[in-house]
C-alpha cells in the first residue's frame, strides 16, 4: 500500500517512481562514498564549553536562594530578575573574569 494522496497516478506507476529513485539515490550515494575516499578524514573532538562542579557551587552559593523566585513569574518579570542575577555574578566574578589564564571562569560559563 502506497500512501501519497496522488488520485491522478496509479499506485503501481508510484512504485515504480520510488523503484527507479531508490536506484539513483544508491548512484549518488556510492559517488560521495567515493569522493570522501579522496580526503584524509579525520574526527575531531568536540570540547564542551560548560561551567565546572566547582563554578557551579560557587554561583549557587552566591544567588542559590534567589532562583526558586525566577519560576512562576511573567516573562518580563522573569528576564528581569534572571538579568540582575546576571548582572550581580558578573559583578561578584568580575576579578576572575579579567584574570586570562583563569579558564574556569569565562563570563560565557557565567551565563550558562
């Protein structure tokens, strides 16, 4: 059974449609699979850019209290409270954040 909603093309014509495109596809998929074989592929890793345990303790030990208070808010009210906890973290991290070599602390892991 071939669902298409095609009420002016015979079921067995489809069939045959999606036959003969199945066996082009194949043909393109078999000339990329050739073309990669002309390159030296190599994996990368992917280096996650998330905020350390020890980051995240000392975030919730600064405004931890004060996040039950973002839930239940209007959208205004919630981006406007999430601002100024922004805001008092960069402030309270802001030694850290100019410190170049301190990797763990990068105002984009702040705002994680």
């Amino acid at each position: 059974m071939v669902e298409a909603g095609a009420n002016d093309v015979s079921p067995e014509i489809i069939i045959k449609a999606f036959e003969i495109a199945q066996k082009e596809i194949a043909k393109v998929c078999e000339f990329q699979e050739k073309f990669l074989q002309n390159f030296e592929i190599q994996k990368q890793q992917i280096i996650v850019n998330k905020p350390s345990e020890a980051l995240i303790a000392e975030i919730l030990q600064i405004v931890g209290n004060e996040l039950p208070n973002l839930f239940f808010k209007s959208k205004k009210e919630f981006w406007n409270l999430y601002q100024q906890l922004e805001d008092r973290l960069l402030d309270v991290f802001k030694e850290k954040l100019e410190d170049e070599n301190n990797d763990i602390f990068t105002e984009s892991k702040l705002k994680m």
